[in-house]
C-alpha cells in the first residue's frame, strides 16, 4: 500500500476520537486499513473513512504511529507492508517497524438497515447535541441520563439533564419518523469532531459567495432498533450504538403555571456577579443566592466565615420582591461565555428556575434553600 503521508495522517485524525482508551479488547486501541476503508471503534461508535489506497489489511497503532511520522515531511509517500503480527512503514530516508494485534479480532461493521433518512443541516444538528453536552448526568449508574436525547420528529428536539438541571432545545429540522433515541455522550464528542474536521460541500459557482455560505450537511439514518448512521458526504460515516431505555419525557418537567417571577439581565454582568461570589460559594455549601429588589438583582453567597455579595442592574423585572438559591456549579456553566440577555422565570416553590438566552438551550435549574 502506498498513500501520501499529509493524507494518511488527516484520515488518521478524523478517526482519532473514535479508537478506544481503555478496553479489555486490544484490537480497539487501533485503527483497522481494509478494503479501502479506515474503521475506528469503541463499541459506541464506529466511524469509517474512505481510503481508497488501502490494499492490505492490517491494524494501525495510531498513536505510536503518529509520533513516528510527525517529523516526517506530508509530501513524502509513505509504503505500509503488513503480516498479521507486524506493520512495516518505509519512506524516502526512512522506516519503523510495529508489533500490531491480528486485524480478524477488530469487530466488523454492523449490518445497517435504515428505516428512516434524512439529510440535515449538520451545523444546526451537531451544534445543538454539543450544547446540550455539559447538562447530562456522569454516573453510569443512570445511563439513561448519561447522554443527550434525540427526539426525532417534526420538529426535532434535544434534551439532557441530571434530575438536577435539565436543558432542551428545538432544532429548525425535521426528520421523516418520530424516534426517541439517546446518544452516549463519548459519541457526541465523536460526532463535533467530525463535524470539525469533514469539509464544506458548496454547490459549484464562479463567486466566493456559496462556498463562504455553504451549510454542512449529514444523512442522519435510523435502523428502527438501536442505530444511528451519520454520513457526512464524501469524508466519513458514524454509527451510532444508542443507550438502551426510554429517555425521561423532558418536555413534562417544564413548568406550565404562571411565574412569580420574570426578570432580564445583561448575561456579561451577570457572569461577573457569579464569578466574584463562587469561590466563597464553593467553600460553603455550594450555593449562589439571587435576590430580585427593584430595579437591582444582588447576587450573594456565604462560606465557612464568608459573605459576599454583588449587585447588577435589571432590565425588566416583573414579580418583584423575589429571590431564590441554585447551585453555583450549574448556574456559573450556565453563564460562561453568554452574550445578550439573559431571561429568568421561575413558577416559585419547589419548581425549578428556568434560563433563556437568544440562540442557547432552555436551561432548568432546581432551586436550594434560600438562607
């Protein structure tokens, strides 16, 4: 097999994220060359990439290969020789040798039946699934939590949350079928890669304009059991293995009463009021507390022998006097990086606090004691 070292090595980094960590199965910390194509799973996901060049099998050890050709010039062309138990690289002024797993041990490509397709807008899908990504749950033991939920329909929406806080969005797509299905979320972290890394595919013109302005697209399939296929033209395809169970029904945590409280608040003012408070919150009990007087919101909290506050000016506020605590990790990851406005709405009690701002995910945070 012979392949151009800058193109080996961008098909190798597209697959990266895909290859196993840790795995009982030493084959997954590879990437597997067959039949022109590259495979990189962790069980999770599979991706696959065309690489027409390959004409042998054989495993790749991806990382000890990478340090090898990183000092080696992208024009060279580069041979791969393989037995089952050795991989043999050459180029112009050099060689190494690796020691690799018998390429029969990494799994197969699962048969894919589609029920359903779609081609969507990718930077409105991936983009939506990555935003959501912060607000799932960790613990495995709940992994029905542990990743983002993919409601398929018209329109299609995304939700995650961790029975603490929760976000949803609606995304301006629509699929053919409705499925609820749940993303892991290390698949979500493999999917913006791809989304990253694969290039635009304007439609072909003599002006600038439609190749700045061009949407990335992916054919999003669903085999009516446990998969997702993502296929992103021309550069590489995502199975999906979704978590097994039924996601929450999200959209019936979302209070329906009428708030006690409706307020708006420049997002970078607010940011700032929750960083100077965060550190004592933290030393606390972990809480920021919110209190809504007038024209002013005074953001505070206590710590072991602390109290701090900190006051910024509303926009609108309607319901006031009125205040209530959350969690300072949930609110500070909330905040970061928000522009515009921010709106706050809470039906009061026990429900939780609900924030919006132009563009980002309906965020819901339980509220804690005010004291």
């Amino acid at each position: 097999m012979e392949i151009k070292i800058s193109r080996f090595r961008e098909t190798l980094e597209l697959l990266m994220p895909a290859v196993a960590r840790k795995t009982t199965v030493k084959s997954l910390g590879y990437v597997l060359l067959k039949e022109g194509q590259a495979i990189a799973t962790d069980l999770e996901t599979m991706v696959i990439a065309p690489m027409p060049e390959a004409d042998i099998t054989t495993l790749i050890p991806i990382k000890d290969m990478g340090k090898v050709l990183q000092y080696v010039q992208g024009a060279e062309r580069l041979t791969l020789k393989s037995t089952k138990k050795k991989l043999t690289l050459s180029w112009s002024n050099g060689s190494a040798s690796f020691p690799v797993e018998d390429p029969e041990t990494f799994p197969a490509i699962p048969e894919f039946n589609p029920v359903a397709e779609e081609t969507l807008n990718s930077d409105i899908l991936i983009a939506g699934l990555e935003a959501l990504r912060s607000y799932a749950a960790t613990e495995t033991e709940r992994p029905v939590l542990a990743g983002i939920t993919l409601l398929l329909g018209d329109p299609i929406r995304v939700a995650a949350g961790n029975g603490y806080q929760m976000a949803d969005k609606e995304l301006a797509l629509t699929f053919p079928m409705e499925f609820a299905t749940i993303l892991p979320l290390s698949s979500v972290s493999v999917l913006h890669h791809l989304w990253k890394k694969v290039p635009r595919t304007p439609t072909p013109s003599d002006s600038l304009v439609p190749i700045l302005t061009s949407k990335k697209m992916v054919t999003v399939a669903h085999d009516g059991e446990k998969g997702l296929r993502f296929q992103f033209p021309k550069s590489a395809t995502a199975i999906v293995k979704l978590v097994s169970g039924s996601p929450p029904d999200w959209l019936k945590l979302i209070p329906k009463g009428k708030p006690v409280l409706k307020v708006q608040l420049y997002a970078p003012e607010l940011e700032l009021a929750i960083n100077r408070v965060k550190d004592i919150a933290q030393s606390g009990l972990g809480r920021v507390r919110m209190d809504f007087k007038d024209s002013q919101a005074i953001i505070s909290a206590k710590g072991e022998d602390l109290d701090t506050e900190s006051s910024i000016s509303t926009i609108n506020a309607e319901g006031v006097p009125n205040r209530f605590a959350v969690n300072i990790s949930y609110i500070a990851n909330y905040i970061k990086g928000k522009e515009g406005i921010v709106s706050i709405s809470w039906t009061g009690e026990n429900s939780p606090v609900a924030f919006q701002s132009l563009n980002s995910p309906r965020v819901l945070i339980m509220p804690m004691k005010y004291d």
